[in-house]
C-alpha cells in the first residue's frame, strides 16, 4: 500500500531518503528483520550523530543525521513490503522523532553558546512546524483514494490495535504521543481548524509545505552543522516558522472547504 494514491503524490522535499530506504527494506524484506528493529536503527544512528556533535565532528554528524532521515523512511516501506500496519510501530516512530529532535537540540545547546530559553523555543518551532506539515499531509492521506490511513488527523483516541500487535502496547504508546505531540497539535489545529474538510490540496502546495517534514528539517541542520553555522541554528529555526502562518493563510484564502 503507497501512503499516497496516483493522482496525490507531490514532490515531497523532506522525502528525499526514500529511494534508499526502498531498497534497505527491499533487502530486509525476506529476513527476520521487523519495522520495529529498523525503527530501533534509526534510533542510533541519531545517537552516534548526538556523539560526533559533542566530539565536535560536525561533518560526522551531519552524515549520521542524514542517515538516520534514509533510515526513517526505511520502517515504513518495510512494514509496507510485509504487508504488516502496525499502530506500535507509527507512534513509536512519532516517539522516537522528537525524543531525537529534543536531544539534538539539548546537545547543540550544550557545545555551542546559545541560550537555554532560546533553545527551548527553536525546539518548541521545530515541532510546531512538523506539525503543521504532518497535519497538512495525513488530511491528504486519509482524503487519498487507497492511501495509507495508519495515521489519524485528530489523534483522541487509541485506535484499536491490528493484527499482530497488543493492545496494550497500543495504549501505552498512544498515551505517550499525546503527550509529547498534544500541544502541538492542538495549536495547529486551533490556527487552521477547518482544514480537514478541504476535499485535497494542489501537489505544488504541499511541495511547499514539505519544506516543514522532519527530513527537509534535518538536512538543514547536517548542512548548517557541516558549514560551521551552529550558533545560527536555533535563530534560524525560530525566524523559519513564520512560514507556517503564510502556509495556513494560503492555505484559507485559496482552499476552502
């Protein structure tokens, strides 16, 4: 099952590991090897970069931050090749996203000279901006005709776990995505609340919006990180979401429901 039918897809910028991640899960597909454990590898390949950050190996870094996004795309090709949806291994995904976004940010706050409340709010940006491209792209998703629907456009409840999977497992994770990502949605929700109604949205419009996927994101930091620009980070990041407003009001202006 594609995330997208046809006549949906869009050049996602953030998406740029799929072919990759494609094939790594192309070659994992007749092994013992599960979504969840590519998911766990990705997990480290994030750590090692938080390593090199410390040891102030920024080209290292930047690498193991970009493998880490090829990674990510990997899970979910793998879980897709096996025919094996799996609510665990979404929010565990969703988990480990931000648990890494908040560490590579705390370990950049800690070699380089920014401030902590500055670092909290670039973090604070960074999410809200995922969010929004999230919201955008599971409204998509859930409109698409034979579209991948493991992600919900509001989260309120734990979905009931499918084959394969337990249900408390289910409800431990959810519990844990709600409260990492809640305020972040409720925000977002809150500033475009009509969105979901919308019947779909122009491919060059959600091009656009791909400039706020977790992928797009981090390359921004491997190449700020490579480019010895780490100071300029967090401003960045900080000045970048008021992309989100232009997007939400092109987004009412031009696409009503």
């Amino acid at each position: 099952m594609s995330k997208l039918a046809a006549e949906d897809k869009f050049l996602d910028l953030s998406d740029y590991g799929r072919p990759i991640g494609k094939w790594f899960a192309n070659q994992l597909k007749n092994t013992r090897f599960t979504p969840i454990h590519v998911t766990l590898l990705f997990g480290v390949s994030g750590l090692i970069a938080i390593c090199f950050i410390i040891k102030n190996h920024y080209y290292l870094a930047g690498f193991f931050i970009i493998l880490k996004s090829i990674i990510d795309a990997a899970d979910g090709e793998l879980a897709r090749i096996k025919n094996t949806p799996s609510y665990v291994g979404r929010y565990l995904d969703s988990v480990f996203d931000i648990v890494l976004n908040f560490l590579f940010f705390m370990t950049i706050f800690y070699v380089s000279k920014t401030s902590f409340w500055m670092t909290i709010l670039a973090f604070f940006c960074i999410q809200l901006q995922g969010t929004l491209y999230n919201y955008y792209y599971v409204i998509l998703r859930n409109k698409s005709t034979g579209g991948d629907k493991t992600s919900k456009i509001f989260e309120d409840k734990s979905p009931r776990a499918l084959p394969g999977e337990r249900q408390k497992s289910v409800d431990i994770l959810f519990g844990i995505y709600t409260l990492v990502y809640g305020l972040f949605d409720k925000i977002i929700h809150s500033l475009d609340s009509e969105a979901y109604k919308v019947k779909t949205f122009p491919n060059w419009f959600m091009t656009i919006v791909s400039l706020y996927g977790l992928g797009f994101q981090l390359l921004i930091i491997a190449l700020m990180l490579a480019l010895n620009w780490i100071e300029y980070i967090f401003p960045f990041f900080i000045i970048y979401t008021l992309l989100v407003f232009v997007l939400i009001g092109i987004r009412k202006t031009f696409f009503k429901a």
